[in-house]
C-alpha cells in the first residue's frame, strides 16, 4: 500500500465530507484515500492550532506538508491572514484547493514542493505536522531549514509525538533555535521555535 506522501496513480478513490468545530467555528474538510488525515483534522493539527501563541500569528505564514490544508485554511479564516501551503501530494493538494475553497478561503496559494524547493520567499510564521513516515531526513530538512525561510523574527511552530522521536529531535532542533514547548498533550508536544 502506497504512503500518504507519494502520487499514486492508481489509488482508488473515495470522497469524505468531514465536518469539524475549531474555536468555536464550524469547517469542512474533504478527505480521500492516500492523505493525511482521514478523518480531516488530527488531534495533533489540533492542538497545534489551538495552542499558537497571539503574538505570532502574523502573515505570511507557510503551511508546510499541508495535507489537505487543514492548518493553512484554519489559520485564514480564524485569524484571517493569508499564506502558502505546500505539499508533494498531488491528491492532497487538490483536496486543499477545494477545501480553500469550500471554507471560503482568500489570498491563500497552495503549490508542489518538495520541502522548501519552490518556496521562494521569506515568513513570518511557518508551520507543520511533520511527515514522520517520510523518514529522518525529510522531516529534518523541512525542521531544520525553515529558518532559511523565516523572517529576522519569524516563529516555527511544529507538532511532535513522545512515540515519534520526539526526544531526540528536541534535543537535535536544540542546536539550530530557542524552543519553547507550548503544551504536552497525550503525549503529543506542541513546539515553537525562533532563531
Ligand atoms: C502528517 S501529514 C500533515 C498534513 C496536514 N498538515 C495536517 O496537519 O493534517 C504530513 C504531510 O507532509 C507531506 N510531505 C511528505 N513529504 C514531504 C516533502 N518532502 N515535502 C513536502 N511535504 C511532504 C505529506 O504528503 C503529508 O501531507
């Protein structure tokens, strides 16, 4: 069975409607086979948004490993800024353009990239679940070289499980920025970071 980050061409599909509240506002989130996550909003994207602090969240942000563009498309219309969110999932980054949609998204731009590849610009806020299942080195290049894309006073906000390593890539991410982390929650860590 392929993985939730790569382009299958012959992936079967089949379209869910989800219907999620996030601090008080009601979204839907169409899911499919082959994305991340079924069943539209993780607890771990979750908590992510629910824990950002005020103070940074400032546009642009960059949604990076959008999935179906969960993050991206919470952030616009809660706090109304606008950004970018990138994947390498085709399927996924349809299912974030309808969804943009669909939440009655603005100014929001949602294109391929592999990492950082075709992020052209600088940010105020990045932010991400990471693609665990991508594997070590995919999930520290998009951690580690974030700041390469941050503002001089940007923040990188990222959501990490105690079962997924978590240990060990705080104490690596340690080297590279201040971290503050936000909450622990079933064991899930809500991290943010500046340079
Ligand atoms: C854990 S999911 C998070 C999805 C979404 N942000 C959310 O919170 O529900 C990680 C995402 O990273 C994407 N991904 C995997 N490898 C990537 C890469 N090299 N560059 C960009 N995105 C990648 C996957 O396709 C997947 O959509």
């Amino acid at each position: 069975m392929s993985q939730y980050f790569e382009n299958d061409s012959e992936l079967k599909s089949k379209l869910q409607k989800n219907e999620v509240q996030v601090l008080g506002q009601n979204f839907i989130f169409f899911t499919d086979y082959g994305v991340f996550a079924k069943k539209g909003l993780d607890f771990g994207s979750r908590l992510l948004i629910e824990n950002l602090e005020k103070e940074d969240i400032k546009a642009p942000f960059l949604d990076v490993g959008c999935g179906v563009g969960v993050l991206g498309i919470l952030l616009n219309r809660l706090y109304g800024i606008t950004g970018d969110l990138i994947d390498v999932n085709l399927r996924a980054l349809h299912l974030a353009k309808k969804n943009a949609k669909e939440n009655g998204c603005n100014g929001l731009e949602i294109f391929e990239s592999n990492c950082y590849q075709n992020v052209q610009q600088k940010y105020a806020l990045i932010l991400t679940n990471p693609p665990i299942r991508a594997g070590k080195t995919v999930v520290y290049n998009i951690l580690m070289n974030a700041k390469e894309h941050l503002e001089k006073n940007g923040t990188l906000y990222f959501v990490i499980r105690k079962e997924q390593g978590a240990k060990s890539i705080l104490s690596d991410i340690e080297k590279v920025y201040h971290i503050h982390i936000i909450i622990k929650k079933k064991g899930f860590f809500i991290v943010k970071c500046k340079i």
